[in-house]
C-alpha cells in the first residue's frame, strides 16, 4: 500500500526573500501527490499548516474538502515586517495517512543600498 508523502513547493508574493521592514509578503504553499499515487485520494494533499520564525503554528490552515484534490494551495499573508517577523516559514503538507512534507522559506532584511 502506497502512502507517499505529498510533494511540496514554496511562492512568494513579491518574488524575493529580501524586504525591508513594512514590507508585506503573501507566502503560497502548493502541495501536490504524483500522479501514480493520486489515484488513491488519501494519498492527496488533505490539510496545509503555517509555523512562524519561532516555530509556533499560525492559525491559518487550509483543509481539503471531502474528496481532497490532487493539487492543493494554502497563502499566508505576512503583512508589515518587522524583526520578529524575519526568518524562516515553514510549510507542513499532511494527506489523510499523516505521511507530511515540509519546506521552509527564508525571510531575510533587505540591506541598504548604496551609491558608488
């Protein structure tokens, strides 16, 4: 029996990590199960969950209906930086035999620019 993990990936909005403080960054999580084990639906992506720089969950979650689907998206939007929000967002992709996938994405400071 096939319980493969779900594949993951990680977008951001804007396309950089590098931002400077203020700045907002939507984060989207796309989960998705290969398609030799996407026939069997609890294979597929079923719940996505967000931890902040401090590893603690983020109330957003995002659930899959009753008949999950193959592909699976879950955006958090990290609005107005500030030290505490710096550092690395994880995402965690679970489908219905608790098998679960992470990636993270690193959120840094943008440093100054200068002219030369």
């Amino acid at each position: 029996r096939q319980t493969g993990e779900p594949q993951i990936n990680i977008l951001s909005t804007p396309p950089s990590n590098k931002l400077s403080i203020d700045a907002a960054i939507n984060l989207t999580c796309t989960a998705w199960q290969t398609d030799e084990l996407a026939k069997n639906l609890r294979t597929r992506p079923y719940i996505i969950e967000w931890f902040d720089p401090q590893d603690k969950r983020i109330e957003i979650q995002c659930r899959a209906g009753s008949k999950p689907a193959r592909l699976m998206k879950c955006t958090l939007e990290v609005g107005a930086l500030t030290d505490e929000k710096l550092g690395n967002y994880t995402c965690k992709a679970s489908n219905m035999y608790y098998r679960c996938s992470t990636k993270t994405f690193q959120v840094v400071r943008q440093q100054g620019k200068y002219n030369i």
